[in-house]
C-alpha cells in the first residue's frame, strides 16, 4: 500500500519546504536561464559561428556529465545542504571570469568549469524533493520542473535579452554570480542537512550502478531522459541561431520563441500531474512522443514565427509529459534516492552533451533545419527500443508466472 498522503492534506511542514523549494527552483532556474541566453549572444558578438556554439554547449554538457554520478554519492554521505551551497560558491566565482574570454574556446573552457559545479546543485534538489514527494503527493511531481522551467525557460531568457540590450556583459555576468551568491545562503536554511534513511550504509558506486541497471523501469526511465534531454538541447543551444540565420527572424522574435516554449512547459509541467497519476507510460508513448516529432518536423520545415512557435508549444508539451512520468517511476524505486538521482541526472547530462555534440558536428553539412529533420529518425528508434525492451520484459514475467503454475 502507497504511503502517499492524499492530495490537500500536506503538512505545515511539507508546505514549508515546498514554498521554499520553489523559490529556489526559481531563482536556480532564473540563473541558468539568463546565463545561457547571455552566454550565447556573447559568443555571438566575438563572432562565433553556430558550429562553434554548438560546441559551448556540448563542453558545458561534457562538464555536467562527468561529475554527476559521483555526486549522488557524495550527497549520500554528506547531505544536500553542504553539497550544493559549497557548489554554488564555486559556480558565482566561476561565471565571473567568463567576459574575460575573447575567444571561442575560451567561453567553452569556462563554461564547461562552471558547469562542473552544476550536478552537485541539481542532484541535491533532485533527491530532496524525491525525498519529499510521498509526503506533497505525486500530483505535484512536475512542480520542481515547472518552478525550474519558469526560470531557465521564460524569467532568465527575458531578463538575459533586456541585459543583453541595455548593459554589457560585465553587467551580465556580475547579475549571474549575484544570483549565485544569493541561492548558496538561501539553500543553507531548508536543504537537508543530511539524509534520512540508510545515512551511514556503504556501498561501491559500481555495483550500486549496475544493480540500478539491472531495474527494467529505471533503466527505461533514464532511456528515455537521454533521449529527451538530447532533443531539448538541440532545441536549447540552436533555436535562437535558426531563427535570425536560417529564418530571417529578429533578435526580439527569437527570444519569444524561448519564452513561449518556457511558458507551455512551465503550464504543463503544473497541470499535467494528476493525469499521470494512473496512466504515466501509456501517455508518454501516445502522446509526447508523437508531439514531440511532430515538433521536430516543423523545426525543419518552417520559416514563420507562427509555425516556429507551435513546434516550441509541442516540444514542451512533449517533455513535461516524460518529465513527469520519470519522476513519478523514481520516487517509487526501492533504491536511494540520491544514488538514484545521480544515475538519472547522468542520463539527462549525457543527452544533452549527445545533443550538443550533434548539433555541432552535423549543422554545418545538414544545416540547422535538416539537423531537426534528421533527428526524427533517432527518435523513433530509441522509443521502438524502449517499447520492444517493454514487451519482452512482459512476456519473460508472464513465463515465469506459466511455469510457476
């Protein structure tokens, strides 16, 4: 039987935590958002090309993924509190060197430094609210995604386009580490100082990674993170360049289309909760999936605003929905959750750098467009992998229940 407390009977506590999660979801989400739009309207001014961002992105990606892993486990051991403040200390010092940079790959090695400190941050919250929902209920799994998506998606990219337009770039970057600054002290009064459960138990991160494996649903779960994570990158590192190179769109334009995807994920990622209370699997593969190809399709083909931000809408829709029913699928795994939100944090780093790294090999052959339409294919195949992975699992249970009777 499901410990969950049922929906609206959160205790004053719980809804402590969850106002002041939120907030710093924002503000976490304010930062990314804002140093990303920042970051590539920089590279753009000392006349980086979209192959050469591409590559930002991927270093940035590369940065994540390495240490993601290994700070579920230190997480573990140490708690979320003194983790991710310790880590944003050194994300605020970091970002401040970045204007410095007037080449290319220098924005790229700093970028990917900065980004070293970014798993520590998102694996603490991460498992603190896996930690947490039994008790706020599975309905509001999308609301950490959706505080986040407010601020990467709509808040930062707004805020980074008005900087960007009417102060410099020191300007910018000072505003980043402020930020920063501000989330480490904040963090420091609700984050965990510890975990809970199974605190002092150790284990070799090996052998804790291949039992994690060895689960069908949570290695379908990160499967399917990749391969989100992957497509949402190509969307993140390269929509603002296919809108002023490729469709003629202004600056002020590309920038609504980054914001209209960050509202309907933000809306999604709210709303969508309770129906995926029952049928999570069942609307990720009718449902997003198809939006989310046909999302990728218009990407490829079209040259108007209009259509440019309906394939933005889809695409959002279409990752609030696996968002939702992987997170959902992890807080009921039997394994620690920060070990568990390690692995699948892994997942979505390692996607993104796919993504980025793509981008950046094959723009300058396939071109924006015909990257998006090429990516179609992709998709469709690790999401067949997924459902075959699926119904061989069922067959192999319903053979070991025959040959139980």
């Amino acid at each position: 039987m499901s410990s969950e407390v049922p929906a609206g009977t959160i205790s004053a506590n719980s809804r402590r935590f969850l106002a002041s999660f939120m907030t710093l979801a924002v503000l976490s989400g304010i930062t990314i958002g804002t140093g990303r739009v920042v970051t590539t309207f920089y590279a753009l001014s000392i006349h980086a090309t979209s192959a050469q961002i591409g590559f930002i992105a991927a270093a940035e990606a590369f940065g994540k993924m390495i240490v993601t892993l290994p700070a579920g486990f230190l997480i573990y051991r140490f708690g979320a509190r003194r983790v991710y403040s310790t880590a944003t200390f050194g994300s605020m010092a970091l970002s401040l060197a970045v204007p410095f940079m007037g080449l290319w790959y220098g924005v790229a090695v700093m970028r990917a430094l900065v980004s070293l400190c970014v798993p520590f941050r998102v694996v603490s919250m991460n498992t603190s609210f896996l930690q947490r929902l039994p008790d706020i209920g599975s309905d509001k799994a999308g609301w950490y995604r959706g505080a986040m998506q407010l601020g990467v998606a709509f808040l930062g990219p707004t805020l980074g386009g008005l900087m960007v337009t009417h102060t410099n770039y020191w300007v910018c970057y000072g505003f980043i580490s402020a930020c920063f600054a501000a989330m480490a002290l904040f963090s420091r009064t609700f984050l965990p100082e510890q975990l809970h459960e199974e605190q002092r138990e150790r284990s070799s991160l090996g052998a804790d990674l291949m039992s994690m494996l060895r689960d069908r649903r949570i290695a379908e779960t990160c499967c399917i993170e990749f391969m989100s994570s992957a497509t949402s990158m190509l969307f993140t590192t390269f929509i603002i360049v296919l809108a002023v190179t490729a469709a003629g769109l202004s600056s002020r334009e590309a920038i609504f289309l980054v914001t209209m995807q960050g509202i309907t994920s933000v809306v999604a990622l709210f709303i969508l909760g309770p129906m995926l209370r029952a049928r999570a699997g069942k609307l990720v593969y009718v449902t997003a999936i198809p939006a989310g190809v046909v999302s990728l399709a218009l990407l490829g083909l079209s040259h108007s605003i209009y259509w440019l931000s309906l394939a933005a809408v889809l695409l959002s829709f279409s990752t609030a929905l696996v968002h939702l029913s992987n997170v959902i699928a992890l807080s009921e795994a039997s394994f620690s959750k920060s070990k568990v939100s390690g692995l699948y944090n892994l997942a979505g780093m390692l996607g993104g750098f796919f993504g980025a790294a793509v981008g950046a090999v094959f723009s300058a052959t396939l071109g924006l467009q015909g990257l998006f339409l090429a990516w179609i294919p992709v998709v469709v195949l690790a999401v067949l992998g997924c459902a075959a992975s699926r119904r061989r699992d069922s067959f192999n249970r319903l053979d070991a229940v025959s040959n139980e009777q």
